[in-house]
C-alpha cells in the first residue's frame, strides 16, 4: 500500500456528456434503472434508446466539450485548486468530455468528494466567460488505491489519454511513462 498519505483516482465529465440511458452504458444513481452493460461492455444500442433521447431533450444547455486550450486552463486550475486544499495530483489528463486525476490527500472519502467539488465549482467560474452555464456533471467517481501496482496502473491508464487529445500532466515526482510500458492496462 502506497505511505500516507492515500491515494485516490478519480474521473468526473463535463456536463450532459454521459447521461442516463447512454449507449456505452450507465448506472442510474440509486440503482433503480439496471443497464446491461458499461463502457467496456456495452449494452445492445436499443435498450434505453427512449431514456436517452427523452433525457437529452430536457437537458437546459448543450453539452460541454472542451477544446485543446481550454483543456490545459482547466487542467492547471485543477492542479492549483487542489494544491490549496493540500492535495497533491500525480498525475491528470483532461480529455474534451471528462478529467482523470491521481491525487494524493490526508483525508477520507467523503472530504476528497467535497474538496473536488470546491474545485470544480471554482473552475467553472473562472471559465464562464468561454463556458457559460454548467460546466460539469454533478458527480464524481472516486476510487481509492489499492496497492503500489494499482498506483503505477492508474498512472498509466491516466497518461494513455494523450493518444485520445487529452491534455496530460504529470508530477515531476513520478514518472507515467514508465509505469506505462511496465503495467497493463487497468
């Protein structure tokens, strides 16, 4: 297990880029909608075909997808907001519709959420005058690390995102690419 402090992995996208009864997948919040598949393994397109489209049509702006300059904006204000909360970010890619970050932080679950919460909210005002309105979804997946190899997978999983346009970035104190060409994929 990596020392104190914890690890975590964490993703959140931008808003209205993966909705109830998306074709890749989805898990309705209290688990009252069962989708047959996730991201991985999709379900058959049809299956909550009507859900979508009735959810994107209610949806109160456009989707957000970030261009290549705004990508590296949010990406070092990410980086900055959560150093002030003393979490320290290993590694971070910002893809057009979603984030990825490994952080580092003395705190649990729960103060993580809402520490990235914080910072998501201060992200979106500075961008306001290129993104009105909601700049991301409301929740965000966390997983805590496991192990040094979970460590050195996320990593890599995270610094991958590049060959997708992401912007990516890594702390000086671990380096991605080499626990790339070590690791499979997470």
């Amino acid at each position: 297990m990596p020392p104190s402090p914890r690890w975590f992995h964490i993703e959140f996208n931008t808003f209205g880029t993966w909705l109830p009864g998306d074709p890749r997948g989805f898990r309705d919040h209290d688990h009252r909608i069962h989708s047959s598949g996730d991201y991985r393994n999709p379900p058959p397109r049809s299956e909550h075909q009507a859900l979508h489209r009735w959810v994107s049509k209610r949806l109160q702006q456009q989707a957000v997808q970030l261009t290549a300059p705004q990508r590296e904006e949010v990406g070092r204000l990410l980086i900055h907001a959560l150093n002030r909360r003393d979490m320290h970010v290993l590694a971070l890619a910002v893809s057009s519709n979603h984030a990825h970050a490994l952080i580092a932080a003395d705190s649990d679950d729960s103060l993580l959420r809402k520490a990235v919460g914080n910072a998501k909210r201060q992200i979106s005002h500075a961008m306001r005058a290129s993104i009105p309105g909601s700049l991301w979804q409301r929740k965000i997946g966390v997983r805590t690390v496991r192990d040094e190899r979970h460590l050195h997978n996320a990593a890599a999983y995270i610094a991958r995102h590049a060959d997708e346009g992401a912007w990516v970035w890594e702390s000086p104190r671990f380096n991605a690419q080499t626990a790339r060409a070590n690791t499979s994929s997470e």
